[in-house]
C-alpha cells in the first residue's frame, strides 16, 4: 500500500481510545495514582494523529493534568508535539520499532512562569490493543529522572 493510501503508515496502530491508569513517582513529591485517557484520531489522508491526554485522581474525583498535540511521521521517523497548559512546549523524535517509540526530545520551550523543568522523554509502546507509556522529566536540581507509568486498554 502507498503513502497515498495508507498515509497514516507506521502510526496506524496508535488510533482509538485509550483508558487506563498510572504511577507517579519523584525524589521532590509523594507518590500518587491517577486515571488516564489517551486519544489519537487520524484525519482522513493525513500522516498524523491528534493527540490528547487526560488524567484524573483515582476515581475521577478530580481532574489532574491535560495535554494535546500531535503524533506525526516526518522524514522517516515519528514526532510527538506536545502543548500543556502548565506553560510548556514539547518536540520529541524517535523511531517506531516492534511498537515501541522511543522518543528523543529536540525542543522544550516554556512560558516566563512555568516551572522549572529542563528536559523530558517519552517511551510509548503498543501492541494490539494494549498502550503503555513511560515519561522522564529533569525538574529544578533533579536530574532527568523516571517520573511516569501508565497501561492502557483501547475501548
């Protein structure tokens, strides 16, 4: 099948719904629980998926964090954009292996009051209709360490 018809090529098996749950963990906070929903919706004939992330505490008692952007081919391998309404911008590149995205980050901009965060990574990995996620996140005089797990089943 061509890039023409199927432009979506490699990322196809991100699409869906995605809901489940994580971990989080840091040397400066307590560790904590939250629920997630992971979206990536194709636009017909376009090489990207939207993408948004939802969390909330256990429960759905409150809501936590959000996240959107876009999962994208380029040059041969897959970007993921990222804005957060916390005052950051993400660019992260890696390629797509045995369904697992190792993703290296290119740009991390944040707005004048966002805190002090110096870098990121993120490993997602699919297989059928299961997603899990990994995320990596240098903050203030914290080097880069693991900060977030989370499974997911596509409903």
């Amino acid at each position: 099948m061509s890039d023409a018809e199927n432009p979506l090529g490699v990322l196809a098996g991100f699409v869906g719904r995605w809901v489940g749950a994580g971990n989080g963990h840091y040397p400066s906070i307590d560790d904590f629980s939250y629920e997630e929903e992971i979206e990536f919706t194709a636009t017909p004939g376009k090489p990207f998926l939207a993408y948004r992330s939802r969390t909330w505490s256990p429960g759905r008692e409150r809501p936590m964090h959000t996240e959107n952007g876009y999962l994208r081919n380029s040059g041969g391998q897959v970007e993921l954009l990222v804005s957060q309404p916390t005052g950051f911008v993400e660019i992260h590149r890696g390629e797509l292996r045995d369904g697992v995205l190792e993703l290296s980050q290119l740009t991390l901009a944040a707005s004048p009051d966002a805190k002090p965060v110096h870098e990121i990574r993120r490993r997602f990995a699919v297989a059928e209709d299961e997603l899990s996620y990994d995320l990596w996140m240098a903050h203030a005089e914290t080097p880069l360490t693991h900060h977030l797990q989370a499974r997911f089943t596509r409903q």
